[in-house]
C-alpha cells in the first residue's frame, strides 16, 4: 500500500515539476529553446505507465497549465489531449523501438504538437512567430533520452511500477 | 484506455477516439468561450489561492540565482556599481535642487492658471517575479496585487521610463504588459516638434513601431518621444522611447518610424507603479456650483473666482 502511495506522489510530483520547469523563466537569449516540459513528462508516464495516463489526465494537466501560463483556456489542453491520443495509439510500438526511433517519433509528435498551438494561435488572430520558434521541439527532442533513462532510473530506484 | 492495451487491435479504439472527440470538443469551446469573454483571468482571480504559491515557486530559482549573483559578485564589480550609483544620486540631487525652484515657481504658475496637472507623483515600488508567461509575449509578474491596492490600468515606469501597465491583477500578483506587447499601444508626443502619435508594440524583438506618421512630418532618427498625457493613462513628460529609423509605411501613406524603447525593458528587477492617472485632456469638468453658496463665502480661498472661469480657460488653452 505504501509502496503504491509513493507511486502515486511520484506520478503527481513529476508532472507537477514538469508544470514549474514550465514557468521558469530561460535568459532571453535561450527562451526560444526551451522544451515543452509537461509534454515531455507526459509523453513518458504515457509509455511506462499507460494505464495511469487517460485523455482525462491529459486534458486537466492541460488546463493546470492553461491556468498558469495563462495564454488561451483550452489551448494546453488540446494539444496534449492529441498528444497523449496519439502516444497512447502507439504505444505498444513506441516502447519497444530503439531510443533513437523513440526519439524520432517524440520529434514527430513535438513537431505536431507545434504545428496544433500554430493553427490554435492563427485561429486567435495572432501573427506567425519567428522561424526560431521552431526550434523548440528539436530541443525536447534531443533532451528526451536523457530525460527518459533519468525518469526511468529513478523510477527504479524507488522501486515504483 | 485499459481495454486497449490488453488487445491493442480494435477494441476500445472506437471508445477512445469518441473521448478524444469529447476532450477536443470541450477545449474548443473554452477556448472560444475565453477568446470571446476573457474570463480566463477571472477564473484565475479565483483560482488563486493555488495559483499563486506555484508562481512564488517558480520564482524562486531566479530569485536566489539573484541572490547569488549578488553574494557572489566581484568585489571590485560592487564598488563599481556603488560609485556609479553615487555619482548618479549626486547629479540626480544637483538636478532635483535646480529643478526644485523651478517646480516650485511651476506650481504656482499652475495654480494660478487652475490647471489640474500637479508634478508631484505617487508612487509603489514592485518587484519582477521571474515566472516565464509563455515566450513571445511581452509581459512581466510583479509582487504586488490587488491587496496592495494595484489595479489595471495602472501605468509601470523605471528610471529611464515608461515600461507599461498592469493589465491583470490577482490578489498579491499582478501581470504588466509591456509597451513591446504587440497588444500594446500608446499615445507619444515627439519632443522636437510636438507631433502627436500613437506608438504601437511590434511583432518582432524589443522595439515600439509609429505606422501613422504623416508624410510631411518632421521626425527624424534621434528624436525623443514623451508620454502627452492624452488619454488618462501615462501622466505626462516621461520618456517612451528614442526614434531609430523612419521610412515609408508599405502603404506608402505614411510614414513608419520604429523606436527603441526608454526602459530597461529586459533588466529591471524593480519597477514603480504610478497611482495617480493623468487627468484626462479634454474639456474640464463641470465648474463646482458657481450658485450663491460660492460667491457669498466669505473668500474661503483664493483659488474660488478663478474656478468659475474655468471653461474660458481651457478654450483658450
């Protein structure tokens, strides 16, 4: 029961810090640069734990980052409802491809991640961002084998499914 | 999903893209009901309580990166700064002490014309939370809120000038948007020559853009633009910016100047909220019942006759 406990913390606190890694301000130099962290996070309890993670979890991180980061109620919410969609579709395959492919496919799904928020804020009236705006899902990209074995590692380490 | 990943093949699937269609359906209309309203920050006044220690945290790296800085500064960059600073206060006090007679001879020309505009200021000082609000928007998170008596509108200035206003505010946060916010817009005055125009926040990087110059008018890189005090927002004569370039607008019926902005848009740490808005330009208020009431006081103050003459006196002006 404990142990079950501690798992669940550790699946809140992590998307929780995900949220907070959200909202830490980058010097502006490397704001564009930073990574979508709460798709990051997401995307991993998406394939290790698959039946913790349902479109309803998606959709309420979503909003919590709606709330916090304030752009458009909603807007966080579709993408990752689509991302954690698509993830779970695939996940049987995801897991088991080796970690460059993974990674390649979590490029994909950053990249479509991008290319909804693109659609959402067109719809919103907003003008096109900066070509630098795109860099962003190839740095989640490239952090995403580390993230994955630091994630999995600790997870080990505290012995939680 | 659990059905799914026991038989991966069609159970469920049918299920899970009706959800996902639910999920999708329901954000869309949040988005459009928020987009239409704005009630997004309302519900976020609400959710305040668990909103704001989450904005205190993450603040917090920044803040003690900060401190470190500071704790671990070069000697030598201190006592640099220190000096700077002195010899600033020192040329800011010489300045205010020659300022001061000429204020004080303002004022009571002022006083004596029945103008409303008083140079005195009142003045909060915030602090920047550094809490990122998503890239590419132009706002900042200062420390104080509602509590502290802050409400939108509320002009943001630094030591160099106008940074922008509190557009939200939550009870002990408030969120400005700076004069670069491509939302942003506000009414200048070109030092030089008096023209009047509206400086407008841009799209790309950290400058202000005048599309509505006319062709015929004089401005000229170099040239300094002020607040008018037009409009109620700004008080007037702080400094917005200093031209950069002008060149014909695409639509070649004005001109289009960009500017780069006063402020220390990037470093300020510490800002100062005015309080008191500029009194609105235009025709004055009604004159005070000018009755018998008045005129049969017996001379309660000097300033009384001078203030049934108000209307002449901004027709005049």
């Amino acid at each position: 029961m404990n142990r079950a406990r501690l798992a669940r913390w550790w699946f809140a606190g992590t998307l929780l810090v995900s949220l907070l890694a959200m909202l830490l301000p980058l010097p502006r130099v490397l704001e564009p640069f930073k990574p979508y962290w709460p798709a990051l996070v997401l995307l991993y309890w998406t394939l290790e734990a698959g039946d913790r993670v349902t479109l309803g979890l998606a959709f309420a991180l979503g909003l919590g980052a709606d709330l916090l980061d304030g752009v458009l109620l909603g807007e966080q919410a579709l993408r990752l409802t689509a991302l954690v969609f698509i993830a779970l579709r695939f996940r049987s395959r995801l897991r088991f491809f080796p970690m460059w492919q993974q990674t390649l496919a979590v490029l994909a799904l950053l990249v479509n991640d991008r290319i909804l928020l693109l659609v959402v804020r067109a719809f919103a009236g907003e003008s096109l961002p900066p070509l630098a705006w795109w860099i962003s899902p190839l740095v989640g990209a490239a952090l995403w084998p580390f993230l994955f074995l630091l994630l999995d590692d600790l997870r080990m380490r505290l012995r939680i499914q | 999903m659990g059905p799914e990943a026991s038989s991966p093949l069609f159970t469920g699937s049918v299920a899970g893209t009706l959800r996902l269609i639910f999920y999708l359906a329901l954000a869309m209309v949040l988005m459009v009901l928020d987009h239409r309203n704005g009630w997004l920050w309302r519900v976020r006044y609400n959710a305040a309580v668990v909103v704001e220690p989450l904005y205190k945290l993450a603040g917090l790296p920044s803040a003690g990166m900060h401190a470190l800085g500071v704790a671990f500064a070069d000697r030598k960059l201190l006592t640099d700064q220190n000096r700077q600073l002195r010899e600033d206060l020192l040329l800011a006090n010489a300045k205010l002490n020659r300022m001061a007679a000429v204020a004080e001879q303002n004022q009571r020309l002022k006083e004596l014309l029945d103008t409303r505009h008083n140079l005195t200021l009142k003045v909060q000082l915030a602090r920047v939370v550094g809490v990122d609000l998503g890239a590419y928007r132009h706002r900042l998170m200062l420390d104080v809120g509602a509590h502290q008596g802050v409400k939108a509108g509320q002009p943001v200035i630094d030591a160099h000038g106008v940074m922008g206003q509190i557009v939200q505010v939550l009870p002990s946060t408030s969120v400005m948007m700076l004069v670069t916010d491509p939302d942003s817009a506000i009414p200048v005055v070109v030092e030089r020559t008096g023209l009047r125009t509206v400086a407008y926040g841009s799209r790309e990087g950290g400058q202000l853009t005048l599309p509505t110059i006319p062709r015929a008018a004089d401005v000229k890189a170099g040239d300094h633009l002020l607040t008018p005090g037009i409009g109620g927002r700004f008080p007037p004569g702080f400094p917005v910016g200093e031209v950069a370039s002008v060149a014909p607008a695409a639509t070649g019926t004005f001109l289009e100047a960009h500017a780069d902005p006063s402020a220390d848009l990037d470093r300020s740490q510490d800002v100062l909220l005015l309080h008191d808005l500029a009194a609105p330009v235009g025709p004055p208020a009604l004159a005070p019942e000018v009755g018998p009431a008045d005129s049969l006081a017996p001379a309660a103050s000097p300033v009384a006759p001078a203030r049934a003459t108000t209307p002449a006196a901004g027709a005049g002006r």
